[in-house]
C-alpha cells in the first residue's frame, strides 16, 4: 500500500479502530510506552476558556505595572539579607555584595510573571501571554528606581537584561504550543492597539521586544494573517511597534516589491528583517548582498559574521568570504579557518591580522601556517617580561637555536633575580624544559641548569619543581 493510500484509509478509519490498534501495540512494546509518556507528558496543553477582551486585556496590564511599581519601591537597600548572600571565593567590597542583592530581588519581582507567561503559552492563551508580557515591561519601564540608583546604577537596566533573556526563552515555546486563530488575533490585534498611542514613549529596547513576542505569534501555524494584514495596512505606527511582523505579512503578496522596499529601510535596525533581506539578495542580487552584508558586519561584527558564515563562500564573494573567516578565526581561535583562506590572502592581509590579534597562541599558530619564523622570533624578542614566552618560542627552538637557547637563559637568570615563589618556578621551569629539547644545545642546556642548582641550593621549592619536570 502507498503512503497516500494508507493516509487516506487512516482518515477513514473509526476512532475506536485506531485506539485498539495503539493499545495493542503499545501493550507489546515497553520503548513505545516510554515515548507515549514522554510524549503525553510534554504537547502543549490546551483548555477551552472564554475569549478575552480589550478592557480585559488593558486592565489586566494596568494591574501587571502598578504591583511591579509597588515591588521595585518595597526594596529598601538599607535591609538587604546578607545571610542570603552567595559568596563567590574571592573578597568583594560591602557595595559590590549590595548591588548584587539588589540586582537579586529585581529580577525576583518579575519572576514569577514570567512563569505565568510560560504557563499562557502551554494553555494556549495569547491574549493572556501578550498582557502580562507589556504589564512586565511597561512596569519595568515606568518604575521607580531613584532609592536604588546610590546603592545600584542601572538598576532599570539590570531588570530589563533579566527580563530578555527570559523572554526568549519563553517565545521559543510558542511554535510547539496550540491555539486558536482567534486567540492569537486578538492578541496581536489588543496589542497594537494598546501600544498605537504608547509609541512615541516606547524605547527602542521595549519595541524589539514587543515586535519579537508579535513575530513569534504571527508566523504561528495557527494564525490567520487576512485581519492581521487588514489591520496593519496603511499604519505606519502599528508598522513601527511590529516591523518584524509588518514585513513578514508583506512577504506574503506576490508582489515583493513592497516588502523590498520596507526591508530596505530598516536592515541596520532590525536583525530579523536584516536577515530576511540577505537570504533574498543572495537569490536574487549577489552585489548588493555583498554590499549590505559588509555594512551589517561593520554593526554587529559577531553576529552577522556567524549568520553569513554557512552562506559564503569563495564562489559567492572572496573577500567577504575571508573577512568572515578571519573574524570568527579571533573569537574561537580555530586556526583551521586560516588554512581555508591563507592561500588567498595577501601579505598585508596577513600582516594585518595578526597585529589585531591579541591572542599570542593564535597568532603563532598563524605564522607557523604561514611559516612565518622570522614574525615568531620578533614576538619572542619583544616579550620583555617573558609570561608568553614558551608559547611564542617553542616553534621556532630548533629553527633559530642561538638565539633561543640565549633568550631562554637570559629571561630564566632574569627571573630568578627577581622572583622567589613557586609559580614563577614553574614558569622558569617549563622554560628549562624547552631548552633541553634545542638539538645540539643539549649539553649547554644541561650545564646551564647545574649552574641554577648550585648557584639557588637553598631554594628547595625551586629544586622541587625541577625534580618533578625530571630535570634532576
């Protein structure tokens, strides 16, 4: 029987006939059992409920910030509960310990809302999840914080981050959750409505997150875009509250025109509409792509260099290609992305990156693909206080073996001048160690050492660390 063929005799199949099946089958295989549990145990849950309206969406917003306005001015810095206070292994100033506990009930005063949220969506309740989603922040936003800022700066701003991050959490579980078009119409129709006359208050922090939470519900398998599109066309406020939302109901005309259009007004300010744009020029205009994506990495170098990373390749453009590349070479110090495009670069290019890097073990590990020993012996030269010494060096030991026996006895002799504790023995003797592995210098390096037992005898500590390294 064909798939299509079974489909359609499932369908016609009586709900009894496909309950006996499943119990039959289930009785005769455990693992089936424990995914049917698992299963049962994690779909969304969906109640039926009566519709919310707007005055009870408004007030249940209303309610929202006038308890957080009243938790944020119930937190007196004066009485914070030290006993309650995480220690974190290291001494920390009576202010600092302040500032945390203050930071602690803040985020105390949203948590529970947002476990209310979390609980909204799994009831498949968007009018209820948007309510308290704008309660929360608009208490957040309009709070005071005045006898917080002496004991904690940014209090406001400790909130919100907190807040976010949570929130993200929470959008994420809408695509699995269950509910009803209508549910999510209002919503969003509540929304912005609410938030029309609100806009010239709203900051650009509130509106990402309003315009996230509005996406998430919009592109929802279960919402009906046709009163969503009616109540957005012509609005440019609504289109500035839910710009994410606005375009994706623009990508669905035929005509993409308008949403090219919309897209290219607000790529620099919007991620999700950034990134929509440059999947579509990618297909269909490679040198404006290009363009844009060279002015999206000079915003947000991380971000759009790990968003562009999978897209680009040498075909598409090589200079973006190695641009990319090369940025995400210094966040993750993975020098096989240098050998993809060292063979392309020029030596400026070269030169270039590796004066930027901070990192000294990504920048031999540069110059050692590049064979580049005379940069590895200039680094080492120029390492005066010697802490990154072995790592510059050690490729270079046996290719310029005067200079680095030479250098590695001067800064040992120089250390242990100056230094008499235990972890810069073990620095001096992970030194040591390389210089007994310079070819032909292996008798230099082993007269050298019983010169530093004899002249240090009394440094047992010293002799410890070079007893354990099994240099005696």
């Amino acid at each position: 029987m064909s798939t299509t063929n079974f489909f359609q005799y499932y369908d016609e199949s009586t709900d009894e006939v496909k309950l006996r099946f499943l119990r039959s089958i289930l009785n005769a295989n455990i693992d089936l059992q424990n995914q049917f549990q698992l299963y049962a145990q994690t779909i969304p849950i969906y109640v039926e409920r009566q519709l919310m309206t707007f005055n009870e969406f408004m007030n249940e917003i209303i309610e929202i910030v006038a308890q957080i306005k009243d938790n944020v001015l119930e937190i007196d810095p004066e009485d914070m509960d030290y006993d309650d206070y995480e220690y974190r292994g290291y001494y920390r100033k009576d202010w600092e310990i302040t500032e945390d506990l203050i930071n602690r009930k803040l985020e105390e005063t949203i948590e529970g809302y947002i476990d209310d949220i979390t609980i909204y969506i799994k009831l498949g309740n968007a009018e209820e999840t948007m309510a308290y989603s704008i309660g929360v922040l608009e208490g957040i936003k309009t709070a005071d914080y005045s006898g917080l800022d002496y004991f904690c700066g940014g209090a406001d701003d400790a909130i919100m981050t907190s807040f976010t991050s949570s929130t993200t959490e929470a959008m994420e579980m809408i695509t699995q959750a269950e509910f009803t078009p209508q549910s999510i119409t209002n919503a969003l129709t509540f929304t912005l409505n609410h938030l029309e006359s609100k806009l010239i208050s709203l900051d650009r922090d509130s509106l990402k997150i309003i315009d996230d939470w509005l996406f998430a519900f919009g592109k929802h398998k279960d919402c009906d875009l046709n009163p969503i599109q009616v109540l957005m066309k012509g609005s440019s406020e609504k289109a500035q509250i839910a710009p994410s939302l606005y375009a994706f109901l623009l990508s669905k005309k035929e005509d993409n025109q308008e949403w090219l259009n919309f897209a290219m007004q607000l790529y620099k300010t919007n991620q999700t509409i950034g990134g929509e744009l440059l999947d579509f020029l990618l297909i269909n205009d490679q040198p404006q792509f290009i363009l844009i994506a060279h002015e999206l990495i000079d915003l947000d170098t991380f971000y759009w260099s790990t968003y562009l990373e999978a897209k680009v390749n040498t075909q598409v453009d090589e200079a973006l290609y190695i641009r990319i590349q090369t940025i995400l070479l210094q966040y993750d110090n993975n020098i096989e992305r240098y050998k993809k495009v060292s063979s392309l670069m020029t030596s400026d290019q070269k030169n270039t990156l590796v004066d930027t890097c901070y990192d000294k073990n990504l920048i031999v590990a540069i110059c050692e693909v590049d064979h580049n020993y005379e940069k590895i012996m200039e680094l080492a030269r120029k390492d005066q206080y010697g802490t990154d010494l072995c790592i510059v060096i050690k490729p270079i030991i046996n290719i310029y073996p005067d200079f680095c026996f030479n250098r590695l006895t001067l800064d040992i002799e120089k250390s242990l001048e100056t230094e008499g504790n235990r972890e810069s023995y073990k620095r001096n003797v992970l030194k040591m160690k390389l210089l007994s592995e310079i070819h032909a210098y292996e008798e230099k390096a082993k007269l050298f050492l019983l010169g530093i037992i004899k002249q240090y005898y009394r440094r047992t500590s010293l002799k410890e660390e070079m007893k354990k390294a099994g240099l005696i």
